[in-house]
C-alpha cells in the first residue's frame, strides 16, 4: 500500500500499485528495515530535504541530505537514477556519482 499525498504533504488516500518499481528502506535495525516503500511513479520522481524550495515526491532527512539530492526517471519500466551534483547516493553499498539505470523484472 502506498500513501498518495497532496504538495503540502496532507494525506489524500491510500493505494496499491500494481507494477511500479519502488525503493524500500533499510535499517541497521532489521525490525526497521522493509518498514516503507517508496513508489516511482510514471516520469520523475524527486528526493532531496522536506524544508526544499520545490518539495520533493520523496521527502528524506539527515546530515548528509542535500535540498535537491537525486531523483528516478522511470520510463516503460526501466529506471535511471540520477544524482545531483555534490549529492551522496549509493546502490548496493557502492557510490553512485553519474546516471545509473536499473531494470525491473516481474517473476
């Protein structure tokens, strides 16, 4: 289930997508990890500080946050990850400093 919420960030409803890719937290806590999932929609999908001049479709904190941090192109399925310049991004453990693009398989 996902949350759809308006651009002041009020909740508006709940929803389930059906295919779309998401992202999932994780934790060093494992009771915290998989906890929320994060739906990329059809085009872009920001991420960077809830305080930002534009407000991000995905809001996220800490030290290391920039107001604009990356956002996800999603196209047809397949996802591009994009940074922001001086951004800190990684997958799987491994910086990410230039586009990334990843694919999405249903088994």
């Amino acid at each position: 289930m996902g949350l759809a919420t308006s651009a002041d960030g009020s909740t508006l409803g709940v929803f389930s997508p059906k295919k779309l890719p998401h992202l999932v937290n994780l934790n060093e806590d494992p009771l915290m990890s998989e906890c929320l999932l994060y739906y990329l929609k059809e085009g872009v999908t920001r991420t960077g500080r809830p305080e930002a001049a534009q407000r991000p479709d995905i809001p996220l904190s800490g030290e290391e946050i920039c107001e604009k941090h990356c956002q996800f192109v999603n196209e047809d399925g397949v996802v591009m990850l994009v940074p922001e310049k001086g951004s800190k991004c990684f997958v799987n453990g491994q910086p990410v400093s230039s586009l990334r693009l990843f694919t999405h398989a249903l088994i």
